[in-house]
C-alpha cells in the first residue's frame, strides 16, 4: 500500500472533529483494524452542522446532483456527532467507490465494534455510513438529550446495575448476548446502562414482579 497506518489516523483526525471521543475512538479503531487487513480507509465526513445536511437534503431534490440522503437537517445522527462516513482505498491512494467484499468487510469489523452500519439498513443503503447512537433516538437527540461525555460519566452509567440484587443476572445475559444493545429498545453488551434500561432489562428477563 502506498499510504501507511499513521497517515491515515493523521487525516482523519479532521474528519473527526466534534465527533462523539467514543465514537471518534471507534472510527480509530476501525481503521487499524481494517489496515491491518490490507483494507485502508479514509474517514469522509463526521460531524455535520444541521445547514450542511440541509444542504446536502436538497442535492437531487432542489438542487442539481444524485439524492444522496434521506434525512434533513436534525434527523442524521451526524448532526450530533454520533456518525461518521469512510471510504476504502485503492492500493494507488484513489478512492474505491464500488461497494464490493472489502467494503463489505469494513462493515463487519465496524460492527464487531459495536457500530451500526449503514449498509444493514433496507430502505435507503448507506455503506459508507457508521453511527452509534448511546441507546438515543434523533427524536431525543433534537430534545436536547445527550450521551455521556467522559469516561467518568461511561463508568457512573454502567455502575448503575452495581449492588443490584440482579446484577449477576444481567451481567449473564449480557455476556451471553441475551441481551444486545440499547438501540431502538434493543441491547447491546458494551452499551452503558442506565436505571430506565436497567428496568426494561430486568423486565426482560422476567425479574421483574
């Protein structure tokens, strides 16, 4: 490959500005793992103001060019940080834009770090898009809810299930995958949790009386 690992975390430091630390962390972590693979990838875009992805909206509607997105401004998880776009590379540094197994492949390992791919999604395709959403809806998002910021606040929210009288069986099922995330009323293991979740765990369950 002509561009080496460094360089490519180098560039997408940019990308990642005002992005989300745990999932400007995760977008790290995918592409090393990735590049390890023999699989460089760029990071194309992270945060974007809710004018951007209005603008973006408009492309293929009211303005010329191809519907790229579905969403207006306030309705993509990258208006609040929680998204970023990648793009894999050719071994000569050009951008590949046929989705083809590397790609595929990216979108694995995205999710064997807990990420959500947008390649998954039925309606509208978006394989280079990743998020992870903290269990929070854009409707709760345009609320004014937020994830947590620091590591401090990550641990407070998953000590919440410490020193409950079900604590071994959540931390169980959880291992187990019982339990799958926080996203739209599903669990995932390496999801933080809350007390409103911790009920709907323990409901699940069925420990709940």
């Amino acid at each position: 490959m002509t561009i080496g690992l460094k360089e490519l975390l180098e560039k997408a430091e940019k990308k990642l500005q005002g992005v989300h630390p745990v999932v400007a962390a995760k977008a790290r972590q995918l592409i090393t793992m990735a590049y390890k693979e023999g699989i460089p990838i760029i990071i194309t875009q992270g945060l974007r103001t809710v004018e951007e992805q209005n603008e973006l909206y408009a492309q293929g509607r009211t303005k010329p060019g191809k519907i790229v997105t579905n969403a207006k401004g306030g309705y993509s998880y990258h208006n609040f940080g929680l998204a970023f776009d990648f793009a894999v590379l050719n071994a000569d540094g050009s951008v590949n834009w046929n989705v083809d197994e590397k790609w595929k492949r990216v979108g694995a390992i995205g999710k064997s770090l807990g990420l959500e791919w947008g390649g998954d999604w039925k309606k509208f395709k978006d394989y280079p898009h990743f998020q992870y959403t903290f269990g929070l809806s854009l409707t709760d998002l345009r609320a004014g809810k937020r994830p947590p910021t620091t590591q401090k606040e990550v641990q407070q929210m998953k000590d919440d299930v410490k020193g409950h009288w079900a604590e071994a069986s959540i931390r169980k099922a959880m291992e187990k995958g019982v339990i799958k995330g926080y996203t739209d009323g599903t669990f995932k293991p390496d999801e933080p949790v809350t007390r409103a979740q911790l009920a709907v765990i323990l409901d699940r369950l069925g420990l709940l009386k």
